[in-house]
C-alpha cells in the first residue's frame, strides 16, 4: 500500500515537472522569436538635402509697410445745382475719358441757351448799326480797335456775348464726365435726386498704376536711391510686383522716420487703399551664402553641417546678415567654412557630430 501511494506520487511529481519544462521551453522559444523580429528590423538612415556652398552676391533686405494709392484720382462736382436726370455708373465700373458719367435735367439751360443766343444775334445787329453811323459799310472793313471798342460797348455786344458764353458752359456741364479713364468709386447720389454739390457725385479712380509712400528707420535712409528697384506683396495675398523709388523726402521727422515713395505698375487685382509689404534689396559681393534652414542652434550658438562622404560634420558659422529666406556666413574662428563646401539643409535639427546621412 505505501509502495503504490509514493509510486502514484511520483508519477504526479513526474508529471509536473515535464509541464514545467514545455512552458520554459515555449517561452524561451517565442522570446527568441521575438528578438530575432526586433534584431531583423534595418536601422532608418539619416536622409537629407543638400547644397553646394558658392560665393556670390547676398542680397541686403530692409523691409517696411505702406498703402497703395492711386497714381490719379478725382473726385467729380456737379458743377450746376439742379435735379439728376440720369445715372450711367456704377460702383466699380470701369470707364473711359469723356465717358457721360450722369446728367442733370437740363430743360432750364436749354431755355437759358436759347434766350442768349437770341440777346447776341440782336447784340450783333446793334454792334452793325454802331458801325454803319461811324461811316463804315461792313464788318469786313479796316475797322480801328477802339472804333470797334466802342460800338461793341454801344450795342451790349460783349455782355451779349459773355451771357452767351455762360449758358453754353452751363449747358455742357448739365452732363458729368469722365476727365481719365478709370474705375467709378463712391457714388451714392441716385436720378430725380437733387444734386448735392457739397460732395463729389462719385471718385473716379485710374488704378493702372500706384504710389506708395512707406517709411525708414534712420539708420536706413543711406541704403536707398531714387531709381531704386522695389518689390510690393499686398498683404492680402495677391502677386508680389516690382515697382522703383521716385522720392526721397530730405528731412527726417520726430519718430527717427524718412518718408519715401515709390510707384508701381498693377498686375491685376491690386487696388486703393491696400495694406502692402516693401522689400528693398541691395546686393553685398563676395559671400558666403545658405538658405536659412541650413543654420540651426547648438549650446546657443549657430551651426550648419558639412556633409563629407555620407558623414555630417558639426561646423560653427557666425551671421553677418539675413535676408528673408537666407543667411550670409562665415566659419566660426577654429572653423573650416569655404566655397565648394556641401551643407545639409534639411533634417538636420537632430543631427550629431559625425553623424551617418544619406542623401534624398
């Protein structure tokens, strides 16, 4: 009896051990499989971009903002009061010289033409008479300057003649027209309105080309010519253009500010009163030049990296000057920096001295 008890106990000790044994051996097997999983897994290279360092021209940019302002700009009066017969404009409408913008009823310069011409065809008869009782046969004759002087006075023939000239001017600005091509702003005066003559009908605008006026520090003036090249970039959004400086007031006012202007051709879209940006560039012989994301900051200061068959090496430069989108540079003292050089200008803000890199 005890036999077969401790004979039936070993086979359960048997028993425990070879299950403990299989899981031992399953799981050294799956921690192998994942290991060999993990150790299979490439090592992602450094990939980047590169440029050939060249010496060239660094283009110096002092940048400022002004406002567009058109280069002619009008606002029209009815010259006669009276009542608006017709509007042929609209806000926005582009128009051309001489274009009839609106009219005033002109029923009363009409009678008012016709009764002059009437006082000056009888004025003229008069001014004859005069003549003919001085013993002179015609009009066509020698007639002395002050002989004729005094029969136009005799017969009102100039104050005919200036009444005329009047209804003729009254008549002809019954109609406003357009004194330049351009585009129709501001109108708010509608037909069978009387015309308000303490504000102009509209503003006629010619946008075809703008000035700006934009200021300087101080500490810029020296930098800038009339004849100058400029670049404009609305602020909206619009194509940049390129437009010239054209004057340069010499005074330099309380704020430390010179003020300028410049004038720019439109290339479409661009309009009065816009919000622009003013870039001036002038160019600096002879440097080193990299694109701004080629510098990046270790331990406070600038660096860029050298790329050297497939190798990054950490170079310390110093900024002489910057430009919107890039750097003029020059080797840090211990540095090496020279033309010819490749430097990585891309994913270069976690590289190491020394580091592996491929190139995209």
């Amino acid at each position: 009896m005890k036999f077969s008890k401790y004979f039936t106990n070993g086979k359960q000790h048997l028993l425990l051990i070879l299950i403990f044994i299989g899981l031992f051996s399953c799981k050294n097997k799956n921690q192998d499989e994942s290991n060999e999983g993990i150790y299979a897994l490439p090592a992602e290279p450094n990939r980047v971009e590169v440029v050939v360092l060249e010496q060239g021209d660094f283009y110096r940019e002092i940048v400022s903002n002004g406002k567009l302002a058109a280069i002619e700009k009008a606002g029209l009066y009815f010259q006669n009061s009276g009542t608006i017969d017709a509007v042929n404009v609209r806000n926005g409408q582009t128009v051309q010289t001489g274009a009839e913008l609106a009219r005033l009823q002109n029923d009363e310069f009409l009678f008012n033409m016709k009764k002059a011409e009437v006082a000056l065809e009888k004025a003229t008869i008069d001014r004859f008479d005069a003549l003919l009782s001085m013993g002179y046969k015609s009009l066509e004759a020698e007639i002395p300057p002050e002989h004729l002087n005094i029969a136009n006075i005799r017969s009102g023939y100039n104050q005919a003649k200036i009444q005329h000239e009047e209804a003729v001017y009254q008549l002809e600005n019954a109609i406003l027209k357009a004194p330049f091509a351009g585009k129709v702003e501001g109108a708010t005066q509608k037909a069978w309105e009387k015309a308000d003559l303490s504000k102009p009908f509209c503003t006629l605008i010619n946008d075809r080309r703008f000035t700006i006026s934009f200021p300087l520090l101080e500490t810029e003036v020296h930098e800038v010519t009339a004849g100058q090249k400029i670049t404009v970039t609305p602020i909206a959004g619009l194509s940049p253009a390129t437009g010239v400086v054209t004057e340069m007031n010499p005074r330099i006012d309380e704020n430390g500010l010179a003020w300028v202007k410049a004038e720019v051709a439109n290339p479409g879209g661009y309009m009065e009163g816009m919000n622009v940006k003013v870039s001036i560039k002038k160019a600096v012989p002879k440097q080193l030049v990299v694109p701004k994301q080629a510098v990046v900051l270790r331990q406070n200061r600038e660096v860029l990296f050298r790329y050297t068959h497939g190798t990054a090496y950490w170079t310390y430069v110093e900024v002489l000057d910057e430009n919107e989108s890039q750097y003029a540079v020059v080797a840090s003292e211990g540095a090496t920096l020279e033309q010819g050089d490749t430097v990585i200008i891309s994913n270069n803000l976690n590289l190491a001295h020394e580091s592996e890199v491929e190139i995209e």
